[in-house]
C-alpha cells in the first residue's frame, strides 16, 4: 500500500480509489469523497475524515484508533473487524453498515445514526452512544459492557445473548427490541421502553427496571 502518511487529501476526489493496506496515519481526509474505495487493511489511525464520504467503501480489518469521523457518511460500507478504538463517530451515518466483530471500545458514537446495521459480535464496551439511532440494528453477542446508550433508539434491534452488564439505557426505546439470553446485569434501564420487549431468558439480576415500561415484554424464564 502507499504511504501517505500526514497527506492532506481534505476535498480529494478519491471515489473507487484502491487503497488497500495504504499507511494514511495522521493524514487530512477532510470532506473527501472515497465512495467505493478499498481501505482494507489500511492504517488510518488519528486520521481526520470529519465529513467524508465512505458510502459502500471496503474497510474491512482497518485500523481507525482515535480517527475523527464526525459528519462522516458510512452508508453500506464494510467495517468487519475493524479497530475503532476511541474513534470519534459523532453525528455519523452507518445506515446498513457491515461492523460485524469490529472493536468499538471506548469510541464516541454519539447521535449516530445505525439503522439497520450489523454489529453481531462488536465490541462496545464503554463506547458512548446517547442519542445514537439503532433501531432495526442486529448486535447479536455483542459486548456492551458499561456502554453509554441514555436516550438512544433500539427499538426493533436484535440483541440475542448480547452483554450490558452495568450498561446505562436510561429514557432509552428499546419497544419490540429481541433481548433473548442476553446479560442484563446491574445495567439501568430507568424510564426505559420495552413495550413488547422480547427477555426470554434474560439476566435480570441487580437490573434497575425503575419507572420501566414492561407492558406486554415477554419475561419467560428470566432470571430475576
């Protein structure tokens, strides 16, 4: 791949680019249009993509530790088993995005929209999502260990054998969301929504369910 680290490509046309592998730490990616791009393996650590454009772009394996992607476009694209350690997703769109087994630990995914994406197996432990969109979003197995979701839309979303242990979901919609098997433990869920929430065999133990709506939530064989 190249090596383009600390590149200033701010506004750059690099829509179908092949950039796999390419070294673009630190670079300046600003507002530049990589839809369809190929970023496979690419090291875009500290990289500024504050509003680009990654519709559909292959980032599959790339490591975006610490990258801004504030205002960033990310419709449809492959983040499988990408690293976004304390990634800024601020304001993003990850409509239908592909994130499955990606590491989201501590990142800042705040009023996001991700809708419909598919996050079965990521990592979210600590990562902050108040006011994130995830309605209709498979998180299948995923780690949300004390992950932040105050206000955030989940409702629809499939999280079978996810953990939330010590996980915040105060004031969050999670009506019709599928909570089947998953780790429930010490998470708040104060003021929260799960009008005709699936908890078949949830772990509720130590779980704040105050002020909850449960009406018509489905509590077979939950461990209470």
């Amino acid at each position: 791949g190249a090596d383009l680290r600390l590149a200033n490509l701010s506004n750059a046309d690099l829509t179908d680019a092949d950039l796999e592998q390419s070294d673009l730490r630190n670079a300046g990616l600003y507002n530049a249009d990589l839809t369809l791009a190929k970023l496979t393996d690419a090291n875009l650590r500290n990289a500024n993509l504050r509003k680009a454009d990654l519709t559909k772009a292959d980032l599959e394996n790339a490591d975006l530790t610490e990258a801004d992607l504030t205002d960033a476009i990310l419709t449809d694209a492959s983040l499988r088993e990408a690293n976004l350690t304390d990634a800024n997703l601020y304001k993003a769109i990850l409509r239908f995005a592909n994130l499955t087994g990606a590491n989201l630990t501590k990142a800042k995914v705040m009023n996001a929209t991700l809708t419909d994406a598919n996050l079965t197996g990521a990592d979210l432990e600590n990562a902050d999502l108040r006011f994130a969109n995830l309605r209709l979003a498979d998180l299948t197995g995923a780690d949300l260990t004390k992950a932040n979701l105050r206000f955030a839309n989940l409702s629809e979303a499939d999280l079978e054998n996810a953990t939330l242990r010590g996980t915040v979901l105060i004031e969050a919609d999670l009506r019709g969301a599928k909570l089947t098997g998953a780790d429930l433990r010490l998470a708040f869920f104060r003021g929260a929504n799960l009008r005709f929430a699936n908890l078949k065999y949830a772990i509720l133990r130590g779980t704040d369910l105050t002020e909850t709506d449960l009406t018509y939530a489905d509590l077979t064989d939950a461990d209470l």
